[in-house]
C-alpha cells in the first residue's frame, strides 16, 4: 500500500490528483477522503464501481450506439470499457484537467486511434461546439468540489437535448445525498420533455439518470429483455439484472406505454 509521502502531501496542498495503490487496486484521489476513480491493476478494463456499472445500463436502450461522448475521463473505467466492449463506436472523451489525462497511462486508457480519443476541454463548452451529434452523452464530471455548477446548469441540460440526434441518450451519474440532486433532477426532467428515468447504482448513494430525446419514448419490457439477452452474449456485466432493475424504475416513473 502506498502511504502519505511528501509528494501525496504536495499533490493534496496543490490540489493535483494523485494515485494510491491497495491490495491490487490502484485510485485515483483529488483529495484525502473520496476515491475518484478504481482499477484494478490485474483486470483493467473491469468497472470496480457500482455506479460505472448502473451507467452502462444505457445498452439496454441503444446496443449498438456508432458514436459516444464522455464528459470527464477520471480514471478512465468507462472509456476503456467502451473502446474494448463496443467495437462499433466512436469514443471522445473530454477533460478539463490536464493532470488527470496526465495519468491515462498509469490507468491503462488506450492511446488515441482512429476510433478513440481524450481531448482537453471544458464539456459544458463542448456541447454547444461540437461538430457532430453523438447517440449516447455520459456525464461523469465530479472535481475537488463535486458537481461543477457549469454542469448542472439548465442550459447545460437544454445544450446536451440539443446535441443529441432524435433517440439519442443522456447518461448522468448523480449523488444522490446532495442537497441540489432534485433540483438538477428536476432540470434534466425540464429539458427532456420528462423522458428520464433514475436507476440506484448497487452499493452506492449514486443515482444513474438516463434521458431519452424522443418525441414518442416508447421502450417496452420486451424491447430491454431482448437487448439483455444479446449483450449477455458479448459482455461481461449482469444485463438481465440490469433489466429488470430499469424495468422497475421505469415502471415506477410511468415513462412504460
């Protein structure tokens, strides 16, 4: 295990992330209490967060999407299993913080190739320049303070509608103990025309909202049975619970036909 040395002291004084290793898991911290970001060093491209898990739930609505954005990098578990799993998508990821791209090699996150990409940016400015619409947008961009206000903004919100192509899904990890969660849950609901649906992440306070830009949302219990049943084919996540936790979540929020 690696303790507090000078230099985690100096990283924690400026503020810069930094890296500690515990029975064969490496994190990436901004700070002394919470853990930003896991891998473990034997198994990569595993997601050992809970929540990272709920967020791939975005599968049982799209399969196949050809173009995904991410918004914040962190320790890369998303992107890395995206780029390995979804072998038909486009992957860009954007990242404000030069440090944390810094360390994509300590975490394993591929090098840039014709399908894959980690560009520096402020991705509430991307979503208002990007030159493409991208099927699935997911928001993972937690820093030293939390949420940035920038990101759970109304027009951020209004901006992520506005980017995405008819069908399109925006994926947004939420903490669910913070005192504005209603608030921005209320403002995603705004922007989506109320074609949101929240999932608990397993283990965690987080909460995974995914929103749905259709002008008909229409996704039926036997639509998300038969995309768990073909994902379990090529993937190593749990998609049958992952369905029948979404089900009931959708359920419960009326967005069913």
């Amino acid at each position: 295990m690696l303790g507090w040395t000078d230099e985690f002291q100096e990283n924690l004084d400026t503020g810069k992330p930094f890296l500690r290793e515990d029975d064969g898991i490496l994190a990436l911290h901004f700070d002394a209490l919470s853990v930003q970001s896991e891998m473990s060093i034997d198994q990569p491209d595993q997601l050992i967060s809970a929540y990272t898990r709920t967020m791939m739930s975005f599968l049982l609505f799209d399969p196949a999407p050809k173009n995904i954005a991410m918004i914040g990098l962190g320790g890369g578990s998303l992107a890395k299993y995206c780029y390995r799993y979804l072998p038909q998508s486009i992957v860009a990821v954007i990242e404000i913080n030069p440090d944390v791209i810094a360390l994509r090699n300590e975490f394993a996150v591929p090098a840039d190739d014709a399908r894959f990409s980690v560009l520096l940016g402020d991705g509430a400015e991307f979503v208002t320049k990007a030159d493409r619409h991208f099927d699935v947008l997911m928001v993972d961009g937690f820093d030293t303070t939390g949420l940035p206000d920038d990101l759970c903004s109304q027009k951020f919100y209004d901006d992520c509608y506005s980017l995405l192509p008819e069908a399109g899904i925006l994926v947004i990890n939420l903490w669910g103990n913070n005192v504005h969660y209603r608030e921005y849950l209320a403002r995603i609901r705004s922007s989506f025309a109320g074609s949101v649906v929240v999932v608990s992440a397993d283990e965690d306070p987080n909460k995974i909202a995914f929103a749905v830009k259709s002008s008909d949302f229409n996704l039926s219990p036997d639509i998300i049975q038969r995309h768990a049943d073909l994902l379990s084919l090529s993937h190593p996540l749990h998609f049958h619970a992952k369905a029948t936790k979404l089900i009931s979540a959708l359920s419960n929020t009326g967005c069913h036909p």
